[in-house]
C-alpha cells in the first residue's frame, strides 16, 4: 500500500479532496527506523508546504499501526532525526493530523499517535508504552503527553506496567478519541481527515494542555516498584519523568530524555532486548520450520504433578488429552490436579469459567494404554526410570498409529536409547517440560540421533501452541538446562561446607536478581529430588577426582527434611516466612569438623563470582560441544526455565559483561583450591585470546 508521492523507503504522502494522507509502510511491524523518521518528517513538511490540505491522517500499511521505535537501532549510533524530533516536529503542523490505529499501537507507535491532534482506535486495537519491559521508559513524548490527554494516574498505569491496553478502555480514559468499527485503514483515514475538516472530531495540541498533579499517585507507584521490582531501575526513572508531565512541554520532554538516557546506558537496557529478541530466535532456526505434523489429539502417560500439569498446558491450548495412569487411584489424582490447576486459572482471572468446563470437558481420562491408538503424540512423563520408560515405549510402538509422534518427557535420561526400543526412532524426541509445567514457559525440545525432521518440527509448532518458549537442545545428561544446574549447583554446596550459611548465599543471589537463592528453591522443589539424583550418581559410579558435594544435603534428608512439604529444610516454614533451620548449622559444623575444613569468609560478590562463573563454565561447554545451538539457547532456557535475573539477559550475556579474559582468570584461581571443577572450556580460552564474544556466535 502507498500514496502517490515517497518521502522515503517507507513513508508516502497523496491526497484525497481536502484530505491529505501518509502512508507507513515498514513490515513486519512499522517500527519507527530511519526511514519512517526521516519520510515522515518529510511528509509533513511537504503538506504543509504544499497547503493543500486541511487535514492530515496518518495510517498504516500491514497488520499493525507503529509497534514502536527499531529496537534493532538500540546501542548503534544514533541517526538523526531521533523520533522526539520528528514527534515534535509532527505536533507543530499546522495543518490539524489524526492517527488511524489499527493492531497494535506501541511505544514510539502510541506516542506518535500522541503527538497527533486525534487519535482513532478500530476496535479490538491495542495501545501501549511496553518500553518498561525492555529496560527503558518511553522517550517520545509519552510519558509527557499521555498525562496531558488523559491523567496523571493512568499514564503511571500504561507506563509502568507496559501493558497493551484495548482501545475501548484508552477512550474512556481520554487517550483514545473515537473508537470506530474495523475496516480498511485508508478509508477510514480519509473519513476521520474530513470528520476533522468538519469539526466533527475534535482535535488537541498537548503543548496547549496541562496535566494536573497527583502526587499520590506518584508515591505509591514509587513505593509499589520500589517494593516489587527493587532490581529495576528504569521504573522509578519512569515514575519520575511522569511526574514532570506537570511542567511546560519543553521543559518535561527534557526531562523526559534525561531519565531516558540514563536507562538507555544501562546494562539491563541491553539485558532486557537480548531477551526480547533472545525469546523470538530460538524458534527461528531451519530446524524449527518446513512440514510439521497434525496435533489435533494429545496423550499423555501419567498423572503426577509433570503429568498433569503438561495435560492441563495442552487444554488451556485447546487441544484435547487423553490422559493414561496405571490405577484408578492415580488417574483420579491426575484429575484432580488438573481441576485445580484450570480452577486457579479462573480464580486468578486467567480465564472464565465457561473456558474452565470447555477445557475440563476436552480431558479424557483413561486406564488403558489402547486408548493412545488414534492419538498425534503421546507425552510420557512418569517416573524417572530407564526401564520403566522403555516398557512403555516398547508398548507404545505397538499401540500408536503410524506417524503419531512419541515423546519423553524424561529430564535427564538418553532419548536414544529410549527411541530403540521402538522400531520408529524417526517419531521419537524428548520434550521436557518445567514444573509447573502449565505455567513455566520453558520446553527443551531434545533431538534423538534419528529424530525425523517433521517430527522435530512438530515440536517446535506445540511450544507455539502452548504459548511456550521451545528450545532445541540436543541428548546428554540433564540437556542443556539441567546438566549446567547440575555442575554450578555444586558451588553452593561447596561454598556452604567451606565457610558461607545458606542463608547467606541465598541472600547474595537474590540481591543478584534470583527471585530466590538456590537453597529456597532446594526447600521449594524437595530436597529428596537431589539426594536421589545423587545416590543415582553414587550407583552409576562416581569420578574419583570429584568433591562430593552432597555431605550437607544428604544429612539434612536422611532426617527426613525434604523442604517446605515436610516443614523443614534448610529453613524452617512453621510461621510461613523461612527462617533458618538451626539444626542444619549444626550439621554444617559437624560436617566441617569431620572433614578439616576450617571455615573462610566469602564475600556476597565473591559468592556471586563462584556461583555465576561455575555457571558460564559449564554453559560454555553445553555450547562448545553443540548441546546448544548458539549461547542465546542458553540464555532464554535460564531465563524461562530457571528464573535467571530477565535483566542480566541470561548466563552467557552477562558472560560478555564480564569478558572471557577475567572468567578465564577467575578459573585459574579458583582452580588453585580445586582444579577438576575448576577446569576452563576451551572455547573460553579462545574467546579469551582472540577478543570473541558470545554475542558474536549468536549471529
Ligand atoms: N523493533 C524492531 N523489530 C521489532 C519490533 C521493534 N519495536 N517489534 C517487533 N519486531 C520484530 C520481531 O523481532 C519479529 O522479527 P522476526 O520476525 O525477525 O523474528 C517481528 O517484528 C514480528 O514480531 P513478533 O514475532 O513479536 O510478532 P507478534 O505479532 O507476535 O507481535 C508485537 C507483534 C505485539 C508488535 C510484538 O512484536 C511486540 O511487542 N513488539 C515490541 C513492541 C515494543 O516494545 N515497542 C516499544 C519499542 S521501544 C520504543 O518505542 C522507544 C520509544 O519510546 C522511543
């Protein structure tokens, strides 16, 4: 789509009667890059100039209005014009402009819908000011302007939480001044431009409007992120810039750009933007694309909490499941669990009620494994077990239809091994799925050695399905997430038996940015889930030249404290807030005596470097070896698997804050104390020498 005459790549401008019209034309999402700058300011200049027009209307080509500035230009030397002068350059025509919205109107997008004397929202359009989610605040205007067309108090709304707001909702607020029934942008462009002729819609300039006050509004908001999201800087920067809405424009767009720049120089700005596009190319790999197979019918073999939780994923999806347990008993606690995980979803108003009986009428319950015959794939997700998993996939292979995809939900153990005990290994791949699995966003999606491409795929499309960040690791102990756990989780261990408490290195890493250290999460998830991996470990043989890191933990479960579902663990949760155990600071104590360890003091930055250096090491060799396709698959597993700090982008981005050569140096001291864990990846040491980063292998 395009008007008779460019101003740029992406900017057109031609007129209809009195009515003038600029056309935006920037696939995938009109995002504001240079060329939309820079022909946009030549458009308005030139109707201007041109004095033919008594209004202008600005619409979009495409799916969407302005999703917002490029965020691809972010971090690069800036081109001029910046959207803040094209904005303020749009509000000064003289000529009276209105904005057509359609999709989505975002960031740069809504706030060059604010710098418009009118805004018109189709139905069903959003608008928003996402910048906070990508470590920035808006710095065009929006935190200005909003204010001044609507209020102080719904500005700190849209601001701070970045949500997508309808358009319905804007117009009761005064953001949004005309809703209008969905159509095609162009004509409703020419309508609303002689509506405006007409006087029918009114128009506004916000240098001629004042926002009233509310500092109470702005305390609480302050006080509320302070509180929620301590980490954060770029919200109280937001709040502030708000609060100098009350200022003449001029004034208050500078101040504006101060509190902007201050978060656009921060690392968690670039943190935050890994992590945006980071979520968008773990799927955007060939092996991800071409023919996928049908998902119409879900089986799923067990219903313990993976079980249910994965059975409650596929219905809020909208696919329907077939649910297998070997007893009644354990088929009505399946049932059970998945009511209540669909009956949380309504009571958190996550969905209606009429959904909830939709979903729950889509679960079909059954004891016998026959009734996977017509099923498109069969997720197994019981007990943790070599033998028990090849039994029923030796069952499988006999029952399922031919192409129907079969798939582990096993955390740790080798899907080639379980595939050959089907004679079609081509249908078999690992889907690991994060407790609880309708809720955490995370799928590994493992790769057998004779995994078929479409089935492979196939994968990919249900994490589209399930709203889920798929991610393709390939086969080995614990795939890409667990296996790292598995290596860095020992760093707490040994920190604690060598002179931290628990609590103290719960208290580093959260002020970190965890939402909670690791010994919280040992007490959440079940101490008893890592003393049987280790005595899995003990069986299978351990390497000699190992530390056994399990002296502490092991003594805290064979007293029978698995965490908060026996009450204690290395906290105690009798009054509900954790409180440390005292018993286990005896048990520390012993374990040291017995030992010989005379305990040191470890700093909360040196118990940071440990444990997040311990991290990269292991997550270096997950890429260097291709468990991983590229760091930033290991970036997006911790961040939505793990609950790794969204802000520092993941293991391997912080990694290049740091820089291969101080990890490589930190490694050789630590490695003075314990040189088998402390052994540097080769590919560190490379990195180190010739100035590589992980960023460079991402692209
Ligand atoms: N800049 C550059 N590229 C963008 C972009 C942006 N603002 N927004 C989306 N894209 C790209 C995506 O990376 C993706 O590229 P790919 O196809 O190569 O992977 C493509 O556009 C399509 O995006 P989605 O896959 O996300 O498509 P959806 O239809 O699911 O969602 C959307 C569309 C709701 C617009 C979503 O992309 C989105 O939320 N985008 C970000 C919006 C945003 O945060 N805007 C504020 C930007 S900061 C700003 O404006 C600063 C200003 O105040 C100065």
């Amino acid at each position: 789509m395009a008007e008779a005459n460019s101003t740029s790549d992406a900017v057109s401008y031609g007129y209809e009667g009195e009515v003038a019209l600029i056309c935006i034309d920037n696939p995938p999402v009109n995002a504001t890059g240079i060329a939309v700058r820079e022909g946009l300011v030549a458009a308005v200049k030139a109707i201007n100039e041109e004095a033919k027009a008594k209004a202008i209307a600005i619409y979009c080509a495409g799916r969407t209005f302005i999703a917002g500035a490029d965020i691809r230009e972010f971090g690069k030397p800036p081109k001029m014009p910046s959207l803040t002068e094209v904005l303020n350059d749009l509000e000064a025509s003289a000529i009276p402009t209105v904005s057509i919205i359609h999709g989505t109107a975002l960031g740069g997008g809504y706030e060059t819908a604010l710098a418009t004397h009118a805004r018109v929202g189709m139905k069903g359009a959003k608008f928003g000011l996402p910048e906070v989610l990508l470590g920035i605040i808006p710095g065009a205007g929006g935190t200005q302007r909003l204010p001044r067309v609507s209020s102080v108090g719904f500005a700190l709304d849209i601001a701070v939480s970045g949500r997508h707001a309808p358009v319905e909702e804007g117009f009761e607020k005064g953001a949004i001044d005309r809703i209008v029934e969905p159509g095609d942008p162009r004509e409703i462009a020419i309508a609303m431009g002689q509506e405006v002729i007409a006087g029918t819609l009114p128009t506004r300039r916000t240098d001629q409007i004042e926002a009233k006050a509310d500092p109470e509004a702005i305390s609480n908001t302050l006080a509320m992120v302070q509180k929620k999201n301590p980490h954060l800087i770029n919200l109280a920067e937001c709040v502030k810039a708000i609060e100098a809405a009350t200022l003449p424009l001029a004034e208050g767009l500078a101040k504006e750009r101060e509190h902007f720049m201050t978060c656009m120089n921060s690392p968690q700005r670039s943190g935050l933007i890994h992590a945006f596009f980071g979520e968008r190319a773990v799927s955007n790999i060939p092996e991800a694309k071409g023919d996928t197979r049908p998902l119409d019918k879900i089986g799923v073999i067990g219903g313990g909490t993976m079980g249910s939780g994965i059975t409650t994923s596929c219905l809020l999806a909208g696919i329907p499941v077939r649910l297998i347990e070997v007893q009644q008993e354990g088929l009505d606690r399946g049932v059970a669990t998945i009511t209540k995980n669909l009956d949380g979803a309504v009571s958190r108003g996550k969905m209606s009620q009429d959904k909830r009986d939709a979903a729950l009428a889509m679960l079909e319950p059954s004891l016998a494994m026959e009734d996977l015959a017509d099923v498109d794939l069969v997720i197994e997700a019981v007990f943790e077990k070599m033998e028990i998993k090849k039994d029923i996939f030796g069952k499988l292979d006999t029952i399922c239809k031919p192409g129907a995809i079969l798939a582990s939900n096993t955390s740790y153990l080798d899907v080639n091994q379980i595939a050959e005990m089907t004679n079609r290994p081509q249908d078999v791949l690992g889907l690991h799925f994060f407790s609880p699995a309708h809720v955490m966003r995370l799928l590994e999606i493992v790769q057998g050695a004779k995994t078929a491409p479409d089935a492979l795929a196939t994968g990919f499309a249900l994490a589209k399905k399930l709203k889920k960040v798929g991610v393709l690791a390939q086969v080995c102990d614990g795939f890409i997430g667990n296996r790292i756990l598995g290596h860095y989780g020992k760093t707490n261990a040994y920190l604690v038996l060598d002179g931290a408490s628990p609590q103290q290195v719960d208290t580093a890493l959260e002020a970190f940015g965890f939402a909670m250290g690791p010994n919280k999460v040992g007490d959440l998830a079940g101490l008893d889930i890592g003393y049987m991996t280790r005595q899995r470990k003990k069986e299978e043989g351990m390497d000699p030249n190992e530390r056994y890191a399990g002296d502490v933990a092991d003594k805290i479960c064979e007293n029978g404290w698995y965490g908060r579902k026996t009450g204690k663990g290395y906290y105690m949760y009798e009054t509900g807030a954790p409180v440390p155990n005292p018993e286990v600071e005896k048990i520390i104590d012993d374990v040291r005596a017995e030992k010989g360890i005379t305990p040191k003091d470890f700093s909360d930055q040196d118990i940071v470097d440990r444990y997040m250096t311990a991290m990269i090491a292991e997550a270096t060799r997950v890429v260097e070896d291709g468990t991983a396709k590229r760091p930033v698959d290991v970036d997006m597993v911790f961040l939505f698997g793990y609950g790794f700090p969204r802000f520092r982008g993941g293991p391997l981005h912080y990694a290049d804050t740091i820089g291969a050569k101080e990890l490589v140096a930190r490694m050789e001291e630590y490695a003075k104390e314990d040189p088998h864990y402390w052994q540097v990846p080769e590919l560190l040491r490379k990195m180190a020498a010739d100035g590589t980063t992980f960023a460079d292998m991402n692209s």
